[in-house]
C-alpha cells in the first residue's frame, strides 16, 4: 500500500505559525534572525516530513532553503514584498518540488517551444475552446509603445502584467483553468471578466533571466515542467469577484487538487499529480 505522504494541512499551518514569529522580518537587516528561526522550525516534523519527501532530500532541500532567505534583497519586480514574504514562497513552493521535481524540466526556451507534452494555446484560443483568458507579451519597441499608450488612456481596463512569454502548457492545465474559468463565472456573473492567467510554462533559462531581473522565481520550479500557472487576483477586486476567486482556488487546494502561493497581484497554482492524472483520464472518457 502506498503511503499517503506528507501531511499537507499540518504543513501549511506549521509554516503560518513559523511566520507569525518572523513578523516585522522585512529585510537584509532581518537575515540573521530569520535564518535562526528557520533553522529551529526546519526540525518540526510536519516540515521535516515535507522536506523529506522531497527528490533531493531532506539535508539537500534545507540548505537550498537557507541559501535562498540569505541571498534575499529587496526588488520591487519581486513578487515577496518583504523577508517573510520572500520566505513563505519558497516554504509552500517545496510542495510543488515535493510533487514535480523528478520531472524532467524544460531547460532551454527552444526546448520548451518544441515540446511534444505541451499544447499551444493559441489554436485553442482562435478555436474558441478556452474559458480563461491571456495575452501575449508585447515583441519589439513599437509593440511596447501601443501597449504602454494604452495603459495611460485606460490604466484598469487590464491587469498590469507583461503577459505570457510561452503560450504553452500542459493540457491538464488547460483543464483545469477552464475548469477554474466556468466556476468563477458561476459564482459571479456576466459582468466579471473571465479568468485571467499571467504564466504558465517556463524554461528554466527563462528562470534564470526572472531570478536575474529580481523576482522571486524559484528554482526548481514546476513551471519548468508545464505544471503551474500563475492567475491574476488584483485586477478582478475592481468588479468585486476577487473573494470568490480566492474562495475557489482555496477550495480545489483543501481537496488536495492544487497548491496555492498568495504571491499578491497573481496567484501561482501547482496541480497536484492526483489532479493532474484525473483530469486527463475524465477527459477521455469524455472524448
């Protein structure tokens, strides 16, 4: 019988109550406290099972850990507003290592580009078989000038994101964020856009670049197998629809579907391997 892993829901609040003793830890200057507490925690066994169960290795994913809160520096491209920000994201982002990271990742762009497990969106798009909604990031000085044009005229008529680099994910993704997309519009109505996506699939050359620019793109990362997404969730409190987002993507979390990083403007949601195996085998059955 195979063991059920680690336990999820004693791990989040394990790393809550972590959290609380690191409140006011907003920056370099915060370091050495940080890293004592952290430390200390890494051997409760609700982290440690999570840890542990890691490709790596309970040691290895420690000290990885510990490597990322000291190279923490602030950057307002990051998406960790502060230390313990900095620290929660890559706490919850082991458990998308615990998932994927013996999945083989995506290491150059090409690579990426010309992956037979991944489908491009933008056939599915003109085909009108998405629920959810993207755009691509703006190539060349022109296309920048329109967009940033457009962005002064009307600042909130979308959400003030890059856009994707990759249009291309897993189809189980796919699934899922239409799933997502057709229950946000249920729960809110016609006048609530539809769900909005801001990244999916990364190679880790791409990584590299964000964690180069300042941003706090983990390393391993599941997007670097096709497994994550990252959702807009600021723009959608102007039409009043953001607590019913929040609710939803909490819910499929607690269900065990997904692991959810409040990464503020953008949520990144991970699909679990139980998800991800179901929604491929309800779809063909459907097929």
């Amino acid at each position: 019988m195979l063991s059920p892993g680690p336990d999820l829901p004693a791990y989040r609040d394990a790393v809550a109550d972590l959290l609380l003793e690191m409140a006011g830890y907003t920056g370099p200057g915060d370091l050495g406290k940080a890293e004592k507490v952290l430390t200390e925690r890494i051997g409760d066994p609700e982290v440690t099972a999570v840890l542990t169960a890691t490709p790596e290795g309970g040691d290895a994913a420690a000290q990885r850990l510990l490597r990322e809160v000291r190279h923490y520096q602030p950057n307002v491209r990051s998406s960790a507003r502060d230390l313990a920000a900095h620290i929660r994201i890559h706490l919850f982002a082991l458990i998308d290592i615990m998932w994927w990271g013996q999945t083989r990742a995506y290491v150059t762009d090409s690579e990426l580009i010309h992956s037979a497990e991944l489908v491009d969106l933008e056939p599915l798009r003109r085909d009108e078989r998405l629920l959810f909604q993207y755009r691509r990031q703006a190539r060349g000085l022109p296309a920048r000038a329109v967009r940033a044009a457009s962005r002064r005229v009307r600042p909130d008529r979308l959400p003030r994101t890059a856009g994707l680099r990759f249009a291309r994910t897993r189809p189980e993704a796919v699934l899922l964020l239409n799933q997502l997309a057709a229950g946000l519009a249920a729960e809110t109505g016609p006048r609530t856009p539809a769900l909005w996506v801001t990244s999916l699939a990364r190679s880790i050359e791409h990584q590299r670049r964000l964690r180069a620019l300042g941003y706090a793109a983990s390393l391993p990362s599941a997007h670097c197998v096709g497994y994550a997404m990252d959702i807009e969730m600021a723009w959608f409190a102007r039409f009043g629809a953001r607590p019913a987002l929040e609710a939803l993507l909490l819910g499929q979390q607690q269900a065990g579907q997904v692991n959810v990083i409040d990464e503020g403007q953008a949520w990144h949601v991970c699909l679990s391997p139980e998800a991800a195996a179901g929604l491929l085998a309800s779809a063909a059955q459907g097929s």
